[in-house]
C-alpha cells in the first residue's frame, strides 16, 4: 500500500464514525459510495480516489479534506494507552483512558493492538 493510500485509511478510520454521521442524513448515493469505501478498505483496497468522489476533492486534496473536513479530529484524547491498526494496514494511533477499553479498529471490527 502506497503512503498516500495509507494515510487515507488511518485518517478514515480515525474519521469514519463522524462520516458515517454525516452520510446518514445524504442521499442514496452518498450512503451507497460510503459503504463501497469501507468494502474497500476493509480488502485494503485503494480508497483515496473514492473518498475524493465523496468529499469532493481531488485525489491530491483527498487527505486534508478528511481530516479537516470532519468534526472529531483535536485534543481531548488521553495519551497513557496508545493503540495501532490490528494488521498495521495504516497509521492510525487511539489513545484511550488508563485501563480504558481497547479501541477497535472503525474498519474491520477489530481490537486494535498495544503500541
């Protein structure tokens, strides 16, 4: 997986319930793209080209567009437990509460693994 795509999958995993908010109030189409993105990436497939198509940037602005675009990004996170993706598929760190419960990966349903 090229870095570009890897980015994509860890901000849309950090993203995805925010996302699946947003979508649930657009149309059909906007929920149907939604649900192939996330068929994708739990195949760890390409998904940058899709999410462009969602949030209506290019490929190149695909990334800041996620990430920026989306409520739930910022501070508030603890960072005495930090957990990666369960198969390292993409960069995504969650930091939960001490002794919290381990987070799951938004994609594929996961425990995500100790860091």
């Amino acid at each position: 997986m090229d870095t570009s795509e890897r980015r994509a999958l860890s901000m849309l995993c950090d993203e995805l319930p925010a996302l699946r908010a947003l979508c649930a109030v657009e149309p059909e189409e906007k929920r149907s793209l939604l649900s192939r993105i996330e068929t994708e990436a739990r195949t760890r497939g390409p998904i940058l080209e899709l999410l462009g198509e969602l949030l209506g940037t290019g490929v190149t602005g695909t990334e800041r567009g996620l990430g920026a675009g989306l409520p739930g990004a910022g501070a508030g996170r603890a960072d005495e437990e930090s957990f990666g993706c369960p198969d390292h598929a993409c960069d995504r760190v969650a930091d939960t509460v001490p002794a919290g419960p381990v987070p799951r990966c938004q994609i594929t349903g996961l425990p995500m693994r100790r860091r």
